[in-house]
C-alpha cells in the first residue's frame, strides 16, 4: 500500500492525481488529510483516509499500519514558531513509524544544496530531515528542486497591477527552476516502481538558464505586457514576510534561505539541468499556469 501526505497541497495533489492515472498499478492507496472535505470526489472515492497531521504521531503510526511506501512532505508552515522545531515536528513522527511500522520506501520533497548549504534556513532543516530518515536505513530518495516556479503565483496580483516580479536575490545570475507538476510525476514514477533501493538524491532542475531578469522578460513576452524584475533587500523581504503573516523565526529562516542561495549558489548555474526528471520550461509553464492565474 502506498501512503500519500500532503494530498491537498500543490505536489502532494499532482503526486496522487499520477498514482490514480495508474489505476490497478498503484494498489490500495491511503492518505493523510486534516479535511478529508478538501479532497476532489475522484479522489476520495478511490483512496483510504487518515484524517489528522502527519505531524502527529499517532495519526501517522495509523496511517503507516500496513504501508510499504510512503510520500512524505513537511509542508511550509509560515506561521510555525521555529523553523527547527517545524521540521524536527514532521520527521519524528516519519522515524519512529519506519521504526515500527514497517515501511521500505520513503519518497521525500527536500531541495538542492546538500553539502554546500550553509546556515540556509528552511533549506538546512529540510537537509537535516532527510538525514534523520536516511539514519533509520530505510529505502529513500530525495527530490532535490530548485526555486519552485509555482512561487511566482504569490506575486500574480503585483504582477498584474505593477508589473513587478520583485524576488530578494541577483536579477543578472542564474536561477534554476521547477515546477511542481514534474516534482508530483517523478515522485510518482518512484512511488509505483518498487525495484529502487538505498538512498539517493534525485535533482529536479528545468531545463532553463535564466537570470530573474530574464524570467521577468519571458513572463513579459507571454503576457504581452511589460514587466520587470525588482531586487528585494533582506529587510524589505523579511518586513514584507512578517506582513503577511510568518514568524519571526520563519521569517528570519527564509531571509537566511534567500541570502545562502545568492550568495552560496546551490540554485544558481553550477546545479546541472535534469530534463529527464524536470522537463518543464519556464515559458511552458508561464503559459499554462501563470498567465490563467495573472488572468483571474
Ligand atoms: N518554494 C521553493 O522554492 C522550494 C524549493 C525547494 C523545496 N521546496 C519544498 O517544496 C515543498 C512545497 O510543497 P507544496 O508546494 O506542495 O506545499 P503547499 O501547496 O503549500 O501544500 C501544503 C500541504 O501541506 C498541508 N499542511 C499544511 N499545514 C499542515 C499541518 N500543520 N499539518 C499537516 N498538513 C499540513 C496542506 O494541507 P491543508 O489542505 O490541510 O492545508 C497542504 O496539503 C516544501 O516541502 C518545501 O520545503 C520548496
């Protein structure tokens, strides 16, 4: 049986959207979900479910009883206290139930940067994770993306009414992307397919070259409208997060992660291009997902 978390969230929804694309391929599959109501029809008529937090680790000890495979997300939670104590809340939990439950496979969402990342924020703790599970000896592969393109879809009104991408890094260096539709795909492939064994990497890096400016030039041209790219200062970016919302320690964790990926370069133009796992340019998914979203 295959354990799916996350199943409302952008990767985890596209993850379970390609396990039920297999049909009898994928088995029994089961999800954990807080509101088992925000799950399409389809979906709740073909899987099982948990209904709780995979933070919890009873609701995650119930939910891996019989599993063999799991999908484990730990989502981003702006408004989690500690971005240390975040991670090390939706890890346990994963630990203790290989430890007891039996699972072989863990398919995880982690990032670039291991082994360079340094004081990096929700990156380092998401790094950190992935070595908590790999320590249990369980079967795992970490999907290792880049900047999510899906990011730019916080900024689809700015974009619309300033025509301003505004991002707090380098406009003339090297971004790597990806989108999360390649991240649910490749997840997926690995969730079906139970040959793999030991631990590994797998990047996730779009095919594209682009510097911000250059990402602000293609959302431009497939808007056919202008707009341009906006470095933000740490402060500005921090104020701006705790605006909306995040903790202070959320807020530092992901000006931290912004300063560490500029300066450090782990997403930038050393990371090499994966087309097999991320095939997705930008300017593909500028037109099938972030000019609707601008639009609506
Ligand atoms: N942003 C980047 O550039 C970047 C780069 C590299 C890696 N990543 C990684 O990519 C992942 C992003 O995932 P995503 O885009 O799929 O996230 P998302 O769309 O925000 O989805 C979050 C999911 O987590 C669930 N959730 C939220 N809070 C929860 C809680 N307290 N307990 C249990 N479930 C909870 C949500 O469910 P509800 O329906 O219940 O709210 C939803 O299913 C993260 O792991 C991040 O570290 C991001």
């Amino acid at each position: 049986m295959i354990l799916v978390t996350t199943p409302t969230g952008q990767i985890g929804s596209q993850v379970l959207d390609n396990l039920l694309d297999a049909g009898d391929a994928a088995g029994e599959v089961r999800v954990i979900v807080r509101d088992p109501a925000r799950l399409s029809p389809r979906v709740r008529a073909r899987v099982e479910t948990v209904t709780g937090s995979h933070a919890d680790p009873d609701v995650t000890a119930k939910a891996c009883a019989g599993v063999d495979r799991v999908f484990w997300l730990a989502p981003p939670v702006p408004t989690a206290d500690s971005v240390e104590g975040h991670f090390r809340a939706f890890t346990r939990p994963l630990v203790d139930a290989v430890r007891t439950e039996g699972v072989e496979r863990v398919v995880g969402v982690s990032t670039l940067g291991r082994g360079v990342a340094r004081n990096a924020g929700q990156i380092s703790a998401s790094l950190a994770m992935d070595d908590e599970i790999r320590a249990t000896g369980v079967h795992h592969r970490a999907l290792c993306p880049p900047y999510l393109m899906e990011n730019l879809l916080h900024q689809a009104s700015a974009i619309r009414d300033s025509g301003v991408i505004a991002m707090a890094t380098y406009g003339d260096r090297v971004l790597r992307t990806c989108t999360t539709r390649d991240i649910g795909a490749v997840a997926a492939r690995l969730l079906l397919d139970g040959s793999w064994t030991g631990q590994e990497d797998v990047p996730t890096v779009g095919p594209d070259a682009l510097t911000p400016e250059d990402m602000a030039r293609v959302v431009s041209e497939v808007l056919d409208r202008p707009v341009r790219f906006r470095r933000l200062g740490e402060a500005e970016y921090k104020a701006t997060l705790l605006r909306h919302g995040a903790s202070e320690d959320w807020a530092r964790g992901v000006t931290d992660l912004a300063s560490a990926s500029a300066e450090q370069g782990f997403y930038g133009s050393a990371a090499p291009t994966t087309p097999e796992t991320a095939p997705t340019s930008f300017r593909r998914w500028c037109e099938e997902v972030l000019k609707p979203a601008v639009a609506g």
